[in-house]
C-alpha cells in the first residue's frame, strides 16, 4: 500500500512523493531525487532528523543521543528509522536547498470562471487537470499567480484541498487598481491560460491532536476553506473546530452556505463572524475578532491556534494570547499585506 508523503522545509518549500509499503522514509526520499543529508543510516547520528507534523508512522532503532524521549514526545523523527502508516507530512529545519530535487512546480491552469462572492471578494476557479498526475500542496499552503498579459506576480492561498481533477480554487480581494482585480474585472475569460508556482508556505495544518481555533481576516479565510476542505473530506477530526472570521465591512462577508456546510461533516465545528464597521443593519458581532474569544475555553483547553490576515491583526493576537496569560497553545500564523492580497 502506498501512503502519500510531503516534506517542508525551513524556506518554505514543500516536495512531494510516494513511499511503497513499509518502505523506509529516508530510501523512499533518496528513490523520488531528495537527498536529505544523512551520514551514518543507523539512528545513531541524527543527522536525518525531522518532526512528523501529520500522519501516523513507525520508527525503527533511536539511539537517545539522536532523540531524547522528549524530543520522541514531539514527534521528531529520524528518516532513516522511519516508516510511514498513513499519508504523513514531515517538517526539516533546513533549507530544501540542502536537498537535490526539491522545490516548487511551475504549472498552467485554464481559467474556469472568476465569480463575484461578494462586493470585494471573487473566487477565481483553475483547471489544471492537463497535469499528468494531482498536483499536491497542503491545505493553507499558497500559490504566487501570474497576472495574464502582465509581468506581475501575486500571491493567493488554495480556498480547496488537493483533488485527483486539479480543481484549483482562490479567494481574491478585489482592489480599486489591484493588477490582478483589474484583470479579474476586466479581462478574465474562461479558457484564459494562467501561469502557478507553487507549493509555498509554511501556514498549513498540521497534526489535529487537540482543538483548533482559526482566525481568519478578510480573504485570509482563503487558507481555511482549504483545511476545511480537507477536514471534512477525511471525516476524521475528533477535536472541536472554531472558526472567527473577521471583515472590515459586513459586505467583505463570503463563502456563508459553504462555511455552515463544515458543521454537517466535521463534529463539533462552530463558526463566528465578526464586522468591525458595522452598520445599523448588521445585527450580528462586531468590533475586533478577538473581542469575541471564549476566553474561558481558551484558558482551560490547550489547543493549536492558526491565524492569516493582515499583519495588524496577526500581531494583536499574538499581544493579546501574551497579555491574558493563555499558556497552553501552539500559534501558526501567515501574514499578508495588500500588494499581495490573498
Ligand atoms: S543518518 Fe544518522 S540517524 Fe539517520
């Protein structure tokens, strides 16, 4: 049986590949061109070492001077003692650089409709599907996107999950004079070619070993309809999910039917929605996302929180997680700025 496995890495970029039935990562690495530094093959060492960040595995002989029974706690690895029993997502803290045959992909996607999802927001919808095999990313992982007939790059998160018809989604904030919204206004026809690279990032979910709280900011919420995505095709989430979604205006607001959706397939899931300028029709939250925290379940729960929106809000939350005391949390956090508007 084969389990399908990534490998990120500490300048972001994330290789994918295939490991055979009880195969040993590290040979399963070497045999798909990922050299990753290695010198005695024993467990001895440590050299190989890495953390498993999802999925299920089996590790042969560690000597405790590779790994500590803490470090084993944390689920640090060693790729030569390694095996996998699920699909798994491994993190090295060195650059792919280190590693022959690593890095992103460059890919063409045909332009299947660019549809308005509110007055600011359009999700621009890609067929890749003249790849020859699935393009693999992780859910919350980003693409950077060249503008059609124009020099210009953005970047944008994946609003899906990997799918075997590389269906490829992107949530987009349309600007005044946005390059990329100007085009999405004013030129984008379906069957247009659109060039990717991709995958980026290191804001993707990793291990669900406890509950999950996810801020999103405006068209941050990109990120987490592709976790969602992928929570809810797998079914497999035990621990409670908790979404804030956060906009300036109530008009930013999207993706409401498919945000309720998530309740019917993920137990435990519960969404608020937050707008900072409300106006007297609004009749549901506002003021700051995190104003509305259940400060008590925070306190009392350990859990893993992931953040993406603008930089501002990314920084009042670390401020505020450090100025209530919550101790017992792992932050993930991307930040975005308008130039790059996901
Ligand atoms: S290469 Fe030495 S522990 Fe893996």
């Amino acid at each position: 049986m084969k389990h399908k496995v990534a490998f990120s890495f500490a300048d972001g970029k994330t290789v994918f590949f295939d490991t055979s039935a009880d195969e040993l990562l590290l040979d399963a690495a070497l045999r798909n061109g990922v050299n990753i530094p290695l010198d005695c093959r024993e467990g001895v060492c440590g050299t190989c070492q890495g953390r498993c960040e999802s999925g299920e595995y089996t590790l042969d002989y560690v000597d405790e001077e590779a790994l500590s029974q803490e470090d084993l706690a944390q689920r640090k690895i060693l790729a030569c003692q390694t095996r996998v029993k699920s699909d798994a997502s491994f993190y090295f803290d060195f650059d792919s650089t280190l590693c022959d045959g690593t890095g992103t992909s460059t890919l063409a996607a045909r332009v299947v409709a660019a549809e308005l999802v509110s007055t600011t927001t359009a999700i621009l919808r890609l067929d890749a599907s003249a790849q020859p095999r699935q393009f693999d990313f992780l859910p919350g992982q980003y693409a950077r996107v060249k503008v059609p007939g124009t020099d210009e790059w953005r970047s944008y998160s994946f609003a899906n999950h990997p799918n075997a018809r590389n269906e490829l989604q992107f949530l987009i904030r349309l600007l005044p004079n946005g390059v990329m919204s100007t085009y999405l206004r004013e030129r984008c026809t379906p069957g247009d070619m659109i060039e990717l690279e991709a995958p980026l990032g290191a804001f993707y979910l990793r291990q669900v070993e406890r509950p999950l709280v996810m801020v999103a900011g405006g068209t941050g919420l990109s990120a987490f309809l592709g976790m969602l995505d992928d929570l809810s095709a797998k079914r497999n989430c035990v621990h409670p999910v908790h979404l804030y979604y956060g906009v300036t205006h109530a008009a930013d607001l999207c993706e409401s039917e498919r945000i309720e959706s998530y309740k019917s397939n993920i137990e435990g899931f519960t969404v608020e929605t937050v707008v900072t300028n409300a106006t007297p029709e609004w009749s549901g939250k506002t003021g700051l996302t995190m104003d509305h925290f259940d400060r008590s379940f925070l306190e009392s729960n350990g859990f893993d929180m992931y953040v993406c929106g603008p930089p501002p809000m990314v920084e009042a939350i670390k401020t505020w997680l450090i100025e209530q005391g919550i101790q017992d949390y792992r932050l993930y956090y991307e930040k975005f700025g308008e130039s790059n508007a996901k």
